[in-house]
C-alpha cells in the first residue's frame, strides 16, 4: 500500500506542475520561432539523436523511428534556424548541432525531461538557462 502512496503523489505533483496532459510546454526564454519549432515532437527526438555526434540523414531516421521525407523536412526547418547545420564530407551530408543547438538540448531537457527520473533530476524547470546564441533567422521561402 505504501508504494501506492508514492505513485498517487508523484501523479499529483505532476498534475501541478502542469506535466500531466500536455504536449508541448512555452519555453520563456527561447525565441518564438524556436518556441515555435520545440513544440514537435519530431524536432526534439532529432535534436536528441544528435547530442552526441554527427550523424547521416538515414541514421537519424533509423534513430527517431520517422520516414525519411519527415526527417528531412524538419532538418530543413531546423538548419533554416540556425539549430542544427550540415556538413558534406562523401556524397551523403551529415548533420550537426551548433551553438544553438546546443542551447536548444538543453532546454528541451529542462522542459520535456524523457522521463520520471529526468524530470526528478533537472527539478521540474528550475534550472536557469544560459542566453540563447544570438543568430539572425532566415524569413521561410
């Protein structure tokens, strides 16, 4: 019964943080349009797929579980803002986060934690987040 306990209040505080329910959440300190653009789903497992490393466009379709065509028109939206940026090195281009996106994975894991004890461990937001990099964005053709 105890453990029963635990789960109803971890379910509530959940419930009042606002985690519970919702797909997306306003991150204050981003930009609109990057707001705008970590509010898919798709965009944040590609921008996970590359925290690492460099990677060809196959494999981060391998990685997120998206077709091709998906992950390519996100790739295009998110090089477009200055998050992630390519590299041609064999006939295939790799992608690569820049500073940008680096600030972007780190705010995805302050304000989509990937699980209970992600969300434990960044304190449910309360971490401060550095200044986003500065980059002028291209208007959408």
């Amino acid at each position: 019964m105890p453990k029963l306990t635990f789960m109803l209040k971890i379910a509530q505080l959940f419930k009042s943080l606002g985690a519970v329910g919702k797909k997306y959440v306003d991150i204050k300190e981003a930009p609109l349009e990057i707001n705008n653009a970590l509010k898919d789903e798709t965009k944040r497992k590609i921008i996970r797929t590359l925290r690492h490393e460099k990677k060809y466009l196959t494999v981060i379709s391998n990685d997120t579980g998206s077709p091709v065509a998906k992950v390519k028109y996100h790739l295009k939206d998110l090089e477009r803002l200055g998050i992630v940026t390519t590299m041609q090195l064999t006939r295939e281009k790799f992608f690569i986060l820049t500073e940008r996106g680096n600030w972007c994975l780190e705010a995805i894991d302050n304000y989509y934690p990937s699980g209970l004890i992600s969300a434990l461990r960044s304190g449910f937001r309360k971490t401060q987040l550095r200044p986003m990099p500065v980059k002028k964005i291209q208007p959408a053709e």
